[in-house]
C-alpha cells in the first residue's frame, strides 16, 4: 500500500481543515429554518471552493446526516404531539 503525504494532495488537506470546522459548528441539530439554511450556504460554499470528487462527497455526506438527524427530530417531536391529544 502507498502512503501520501498532505503536500501531495493539498486541496484535500486543506478541505479537511474546513470540514472539521463545519463538523463542530453544526454538530448541535437544531429544528429551524436559519439553522437548516446556515447549514445549505455554508456547506454549498465548501463544495463551490473544494470541487474535488472527494470533498463533495464528503460533504453531501454531512449534510445528508445532518438532514436525517432533523428529521428523526421532526418525528420524534410528532410522535409526542400525537402522543398528547
């Protein structure tokens, strides 16, 4: 197996850097319309500046999780409100 050192890939290391970033500040799932569009600006933007293949998959990837984390959210929410009347 070859090894790859960051200076041979340095748009994928720099994207790591600013995919951790968008981890932590978004790692929080809220239920709002700011939260969700923050969470669309920011990660369109990694994928307009990082168009590596890699980087946009790992990015739809996140916002995939953060789209099934508010949704799972969503139905607990309606669970308890059925679960009320």
């Amino acid at each position: 197996m070859s090894s790859v050192n960051a200076s041979d890939i340095p748009e994928i290391q720099q994207f790591m850097g600013v995919f951790w970033t968008s981890i932590k500040k978004f790692y929080g799932v809220e239920m709002t319309d700011e939260y969700s569009a923050e969470v669309h600006e920011y990660l369109s933007e990694i994928i307009d500046k990082f168009p590596d293949p890699l980087c946009k998959e790992l990015t739809l990837v996140l916002y995939k999780h953060l789209s099934s984390e508010q949704m799972e959210m969503f139905r607990e929410e309606r669970r308890r409100s059925v679960n009320e009347q």
